[in-house]
C-alpha cells in the first residue's frame, strides 16, 4: 500500500509540488459521522462527505522534523454506499477519494463543469497509472458499514 501510494501522491503532483522538504501527507480514514463533523466545520455542509483535503504546505514545522504538508481524509463508509450506486466497489471508491485529494493538494479543482470534466480525467489516470496493473481489492479491503 505504501508503494502505491507513493506512486499516486507521484503521478498527482505532489512529488514535484513538496520536492526539497521533508514534507508528510497524512491519509486518514474516517467514519460518517466525524467525516459530517468536518463537513460542516470546513465546508459548512451538512452531512458525511466521500473525501476532504487541507492543504497545509505553508505551515512551519520543527527544524529537522518532517512537516506535515497536507491531510487526506476518506469515508469508507460513503465508499460503500456509492459503490452500490455506480456500480463499482468500495475499495476502487475509496483509492478514488485518496486520487481525488491529492490532486485537490496538488492545485486541482471541481467547482466548474470544465475543471471537473478534467478533474475525473486525472483521477482515471493517476490511478491506471499508481495500480500498475493492479485492482483495488489487491490493496484495500474496506468492511461493511456496521448496521
């Protein structure tokens, strides 16, 4: 899993992006309700989300520490319920939103049609490119929601 996510952090951007710090990004799985909880924090939306991203690359860290230059937090619980609804599985949901928040870290966004369209075009091939060949289930096993 490591390797795979170097290599999605890599073909995202980010590599070039934080190249020369010791720079940190921290992945975090989360439950629907503290992922509602950020939500509505951050975005001021109501309810649990698929993924979040901060970007926190301007921040100082410790000399001689690495700095944690961004935070990705996914839902494997939304996971589960959106790959019932595009027919997909929750473990290919879920490396989407990690794609989907590092290329938010990397400058991307989703607010327009147009930057949308391209968005989900660099998701498909940050991912092609981080599997090599590989499917998601080889990676990640994401449990039922309990319930």
């Amino acid at each position: 899993m490591a390797r795979f996510l170097a290599r999605l952090a890599e073909a995202a951007g980010l590599a070039s992006r934080w190249r020369g710090d010791a720079a940190v990004l921290q992945l975090v799985c989360t439950g629907s309700r503290r992922m509602a909880e950020l939500n509505r924090k951050f975005l001021a939306h109501e309810g649990p989300t698929d993924v979040l991203a901060f970007d926190l690359s301007a921040g100082a860290g410790v000399p001689g520490e690495p700095r944690t230059a961004g935070e990705v937090y996914v839902c494997p619980e939304v996971a589960a319920k959106a790959a019932g609804r595009y027919g997909t599985t929750p473990a290919h949901e879920l490396l989407l939103y990690m794609a989907h928040g590092m290329l938010h870290l990397a400058g991307e966004d989703d607010h327009e049609p147009a930057s949308r369209r391209r968005m989900r075009r660099l998701e498909k091939k940050i991912l092609t490119e981080a599997l090599a060949g590989r499917s998601a289930e080889d990676l990640v096993q994401v449990d039922p929601p309990p319930g």
